[in-house]
C-alpha cells in the first residue's frame, strides 16, 4: 500500500504582525507535519509550493527551521517533493531560489521543467534538477508557479506527461471559483489530465478543497490573513491501494480572538468586564474593533487600552481598529462640475512633485486608458508632448521666452517661478537614451573584471560567468 502526506503554503519566515511568536507558529506547523510523516511511515512527503514566505531575504532562523525539520524526513528514509510557489521564486525568468538549494543540499527533490531556447524539457530528476522522479512504481512531476502563464505552460507540459505507474502531478496554481485570487486557471485545465494522472496535488490557495477525488488543494498549515480564519485546511494524509483513501487532517493552529464593542463614554471596567467574558487561555491574537464617535475617541487612550486586553488574555498580539460613527462636516460635491473638481484633484496632487502643470496630458492618458488600451494613441501622447518640449526649447534657445501661449512654456515658467528643476518626460526619454560619463566609465571596469557568481555553481548547465 501507498502512504504519502501532501501539504501547501507553509510560509515558513512569515513574522505575522511583526511578531516573532508568529514566525515561529508557521515553523510549529512544518514540523508537526514532517513528525506525522515520520510517524505514519509514509513512502514520500509533498510540498505543493511556499514553502517560504518571502523568495529572498531569508534570515538564517528561517532556513535552520527548514532544514532541521528536513532533516527528520531525510534520516527516516522519507523523499520530500516540492515544487516552487509565488513566494518561492520568479515567475518565469531563471534563478538559483532557496528550494534548489535545499536541493542541492539533498533534503528535498526541486521539480520543474527547464527551457532551452524557448523549447520546454521535461526530463527525469538526475539529483540535481529535473520535471518528474519515479520512485517504487510511483511518478510524480513537478510544475512550478508561472503567474499569468500558467495555462500556456500547462499545456505544453502535458503533452509531455506519460503515466507510469500511480502518477501524480504537482503544480502551485489555484482554482477559479474558491477565492477571488490572482494566479487561478479553470479546473477544466487540470481535469483534462484524466487518463494521464492519478492525483493532482495543488498549492496556492489558502482553504482546503477536493474535486472529483482526482484534485486536492490541502490549505495553508496556519493563519496568514484575518480573512482565513473561518478556512477549512490542514494537510493531505493520502493512502492508495484499490483506490484513494484520504483525509484531510486540520493541524492545530494559533488562536485568533475577533471582537467588537461599543464605547459611548471611556468607561475601561466595562471595556474590561466585556473582554473578560470572552476570555480564553490560549495566548492569542486579539484583533479587536471598537465603535465610538470622534469626541470620545480623542478621551480613550489607546495604549490603556491595549494594556487591558493584555491584563486580560495574556495574548501575543494586540491589534486595536476603530470604527468612529460620526464627523463635524460632510461635503457636498456638485458632481455637475466633475470635470472641475477632477482637474482640481489632480493639480493638487501634481504640486508635491516636480513635474510642472501637466493636468491635460494626464487626463489625455486616463482618457486612453478608461476607453480602450490603445498603444498607437499613447504612443501618439508621447510624441506630442515631446514635440511640445522641442518647440520650447528652440524658443528658449532663440531667447523667445515672452510667449505663454504653449502649456509647455507654462510649465517651465512655472517651474523657473517655483525655483526647481522641473521634471520632464523628455527628461525620462535622455535618461533611457545616453548614460552618465561616470556611469559608462565603471561599466567598462566591471566588464573588464570576471566575477565568480556563486549561484552559478549550482547550475549543472552553467559556467561562471561575469556580472
């Protein structure tokens, strides 16, 4: 019989709330993981992608947590298989990210296809990199998180896929019709893999969910977002004889306390007694919202109220959110003016930078954009406004200046009566056309110095190179 675990979004590194207790949560959950494994004996572990929390900027506690946890499945014999997620590397451009070094390592099996010359290559894991390994009559491949193209990749992949065995796919992408999230395809795409494989292990989205016994999505192994906390999710123990036999095993996890009161007056033992009613022993994340008007907002101190809470729940965190009820005015918009107050706003917001009076072309771009994302009528936005610019500094150039027809005159006048330098698209454009002396003279020494790139020595299929 087949035994394996399945899990997804650990996030191993997230100091939720600037707190390190919560980063230490998130390291709880792996491990607890990787000791149930252990436990059960099962044949191999997968990790459907963010293992990590951010893909770089690791701090060594974060990658001592991995490994040490890695490590217990390694010494027990046990394979781990992940495939990277949106956390854990780019979306499409290659580089060295913490699972290949993880890999490298031998604490874990990094699968994804590679690319040469745009051409996909799906080839067998040879210890160092790969799209798919068999293990005991079992195949597993391995996509990695692409963003928006996913589904093209998708496609193309499985055209490469050939059942060997019990054969599972591994990629880190979510399903429409769960969560409004970016980086979703239709479960459309995956079930026409029927035939091919046999289980389709997914990561990505934060609640656990099965479809048609055939795709399985296990969750996050603890809260990343407020949002999540009503999700159902765990992690995939997953047993395959005749058929597959699975159970979804919720980890248990930090406790979050939501709550909300009302305060018509600054009455702290009533805020008191209402908290202690809801007291829990569990030192959790207290997140609470507290309805009041503005006059009595500026009567209740905060911190006196954050040291209450904690008085009462010893928690790890304390998140204070207010909702004030009332105001002292409202405005009123005559929305029969919309265009007035419009060019209004956006010169208000144009004064705290250096780019002139350019009211008009901003409005000309919003205009292109709202109506139809048109390139030839930005391109032509463009090209005016440099022609506008060329025109003024011929006029100043001929010492012309008298005229204040033109807008672009308007602008530099304006910027000379300011005293600054006014920030211009044509400015931008000989940015992007010539470089800094300066600039060239250190590009050439850099170029003239060969530099050993460290992560290029992971790269069966790179040399060193310079930089």
């Amino acid at each position: 019989m087949l035994k394996f675990v399945h899990m997804a979004d650990v996030h191993l590194g997230y100091k939720q709330y600037n707190c390190e207790e919560r980063a230490i949560d998130f390291a709880q959950a792996f491990l607890s993981v990787i000791k149930f494994a252990v436990e059960r004996k099962v044949d191999f572990i997968l990790i459907a992608g963010d293992l990590f929390h951010k893909k770089s900027d690791i701090d060594p506690l974060t990658l001592a947590q991995a490994t040490k946890a890695l490590e217990k499945a390694k010494k027990s014999g046990i394979p781990v298989i992940a495939v990277e997620g949106n956390h854990d590397s780019t979306y499409f451009r290659e580089s060295f990210s913490w699972l290949d070094y993880l890999a490298k390592s031998g604490l874990i099996v990094n699968l994804k296809p590679s690319f040469d010359e745009g051409t996909m290559i799906v080839e067998e894991w040879d210890g160092e990199s790969g799209a798919y390994i068999d293990l005991d009559g079992v195949r597993i491949y391995g996509m990695k998180y692409y963003g928006a193209l996913t589904e093209n990749i998708l496609d193309e992949y499985s055209r490469r896929i050939r059942k060997n065995g019990f054969t599972i796919f591994m990629t880190h992408v979510g399903i429409e019709g769960y969560l409004n999230l970016y980086g979703c395809i239709s479960s459309n795409k995956l079930h026409r893999l029927k035939g091919k494989v046999d289980y389709v292990a997914l990561g990505h989205i934060h609640k656990s969910f099965v479809e048609d016994d055939f795709i399985f999505n296990p969750g996050s192994l603890e809260t990343c977002d407020i949002t999540e906390l009503e999700f159902k999710r765990g992690f995939f123990y997953v047993e395959v004889d005749d058929g597959i036999k699975y159970e979804l095993i919720e980890n248990s996890r930090r406790d979050f306390v939501l709550l909300g009161c009302k305060m018509d007056s600054p009455d702290y033992e009533g805020l008191r007694s209402f908290l202690i009613k809801h007291r829990r022993n569990t030192k959790p994340v207290v997140d609470l919202t507290i309805t009041t008007t503005r006059s009595v907002r500026k009567m209740l101190d905060e911190d006196r109220i954050k040291r209450i809470v904690r008085e009462v729940f010893d928690p790890i965190v304390v998140r204070i959110k207010w909702d004030i009820e009332d105001g002292f005015y409202s405005v009123k918009l005559n929305f029969e003016n919309k265009d007035s107050i419009e060019r209004s706003v956006i010169k208000q917001i144009l004064e705290n930078y250096d780019y002139g009076n350019i009211v008009e072309e901003v409005l000309r771009l919003k205009s292109i954009f709202c109506s139809s994302f048109n390139v030839a009528m930005v391109d032509k936005l463009v090209e005016d406004i440099l022609e506008s610019e060329e025109e003024v500094e011929k006029i100043e150039a001929e010492g012309k200046f008298e005229s204040t027809d033109t807008k672009p005159t308007e602008k530099k006048a304006e910027g000379a009566k300011l005293g600054r330098t006014v920030l211009r698209l044509t400015d931008l454009a000989d940015l992007k056309q010539s470089k800094p002396k300066d600039r060239e003279k250190s590009e050439e020494i850099e170029e003239e110095e060969e530099v050993w790139d460290w992560r290029k020595a992971y790269d069966k299929r790179g040399k060193a190179r310079k930089r």
